[in-house]
C-alpha cells in the first residue's frame, strides 16, 4: 500500500491524492482536516491582523493629512500661490526695469561724452597742425 501511495520523491503520488481528495469516502474529510495546522492558522491570523492594525493606523494619519482642514493649514492654494508668485515675480521686474533703465541713461551719457572727446580731439588735432604750421614759417 505504501508503494501506492508515494511516488519515487517520497511525496503522496498524484493518484493517490486524486482518489483522495475526489472520492466521496468519509475518511477523506478527516484527512484533509489533519493536514489544516490549527497553530498554523492561528500564527497566519494574528500576523494578518497585525498587519491590518497597522494599514488602519497609517490610514488615519494619512486622512488627517487630506483633511480639508489640514490641507487649509499647510497648503497654499494656487490661487493664492499666483497671486504671490505674481506679485513677487512683478516687483523683481519693477527692480531690474528700473536699473536697465538706470543702464540705459548712463549708456547714453557715455556714448554723448564719446561722441563730444572726438570733437575735441578733432578741434585739437587741427589746432597742432595749425601751430606746426605757424612755427614752420
């Protein structure tokens, strides 16, 4: 019977479980039944339920997250956000127009001061050449 009942692996053989499990002999039930750990089970259920406890608490951390009022509190509304990025982001180009502006002015005047030099270098280069010439004779 023990031949018929292991395969070579010294496991049941598929046979032997089929006629078990899928025959309606009565002693299949208490079989089944004695394979069922009930440690086993009891170890299975607790670390199950330790593990629900803890998804339950982290739910309710993270519903107090995502509660309106907690949202209200930590959270800038983007309407808000824009108006303030808005108007913190106008004032920085109030301040760089202002100075650009100031650049811009002072850009000028350089370019007046260039353009007024040469005149005067021009008026002194004819005034050497004329004094050279007055000398000459």
């Amino acid at each position: 019977c023990g031949s018929s009942v292991q395969d070579g692996s010294g496991s049941p053989s598929s046979s032997f479980l089929d006629k078990l499990i899928f025959e309606g002999d009565s002693g299949n039930e208490d079989f089944l039944h004695g394979l069922i750990s009930a440690k086993g089970l009891s170890n299975s259920f607790r670390d199950l339920v330790k593990r629900m406890r803890g998804l339950e608490k982290e739910q309710i951390v993270l519903r107090g997250l995502a509660s309106k009022e907690a949202m209200n509190r930590d959270y800038i509304m983007r309407k808000e956000y824009i108006e303030e990025v808005q108007g913190e982001l106008q004032g920085k180009a109030d301040k760089h127009a202002k100075k650009i502006g100031v650049v811009e002015s002072v850009a000028t005047n350089v370019q007046i001061s260039i353009a007024d030099h040469r005149k005067q270098l021009k008026a002194l280069q004819k005034f050497d050449e004329t004094s050279e010439e007055a000398r000459e004779r």
